[in-house]
C-alpha cells in the first residue's frame, strides 16, 4: 500500500485507465475523501479505499481499478 503522506490535497485522481475519477479533500481513516465540488462528485463526497492507490507521482494519484469500476464501488459515506 502506499504511504497515505504522499496524497496531496487538490491531487488529481485517475484510474488505471488515465480517466480523472475526482479531486482529493483529504485522507482520513484508510479512505481518500474527494472533493464534492468535483465535476464528477455530484455536488457529494466520495470515498474511496486506500488500498485501490497504485501509485502517487506529485500531484496525481494512480488508482488500480479502472475509473468507472471505482465510480460503482465508491462511497458517499465515510467509514467512520
């Protein structure tokens, strides 16, 4: 897994396929919580796992899913 330190806030994030998935708010809890002001967001958070992050290179974050799997498994809740 990567080192939860290396996500940035405002870093972009992009699936395994380079298609954007949202924009990090911040991590918290194992998850990475998206902007809601993010065009793909809906006007809500997401959440996603850490464990979906493949790799982060400065200000983008590599998911290991493609961007639409990781659209049908996302959350609008936190885990805690």
């Amino acid at each position: 897994m990567v080192d939860a330190d290396q996500i940035r806030e405002h870093a972009t994030v992009v699936g395994s396929d380079g298609e954007h998935v949202g924009t990090v708010d911040h991590v918290n809890g194992g998850e990475i919580k998206l902007t809601k002001s993010d065009a793909e967001a809906g006007g809500l958070h997401h959440y996603i796992p850490l464990d979906f992050v493949q790799s982060v290179e400065g200000d983008q974050v590599r998911l290991s899913k493609p961007a639409d799997e990781v659209k049908r498994e996302w959350s609008t809740s936190g885990a805690a």
